[in-house]
C-alpha cells in the first residue's frame, strides 16, 4: 500500500479510538487530545504526499 494511504488510514484510526475513548470515560483527557490531534496531523500529512 502507499505511503500516503498508509498515513491517511492511520490518522482515521487514531481519531476513531480517540473518540471511543472519549466517549467511554465521559470526558477528554489531554492525552486523548493529543491522539486526536496526532491523527488529524497524519490525515493532513498524507494528503500533502499524496498531491506531490
């Protein structure tokens, strides 16, 4: 699989298990906005391989 499509994937991932977190401890922690932030950063990474 690319490279960019590898990133995008796991950026989706961490957002996803970010928010199950989130949801299930009924309150964000910084730890779970800082995977949330990490996986928009690779999503945003990915996206800028992917147009190069």
């Amino acid at each position: 699989m690319e490279q960019w499509k590898m990133s995008i994937l796991t950026g989706v991932a961490l957002i996803i298990l970010g928010a199950i977190f989130a949801i299930l401890r009924n309150h964000l922690s910084i730890w779970l906005i800082i995977v949330i932030l990490l996986g928009v950063i690779d999503i945003t990474l990915g996206l800028v391989r992917k147009n190069r």
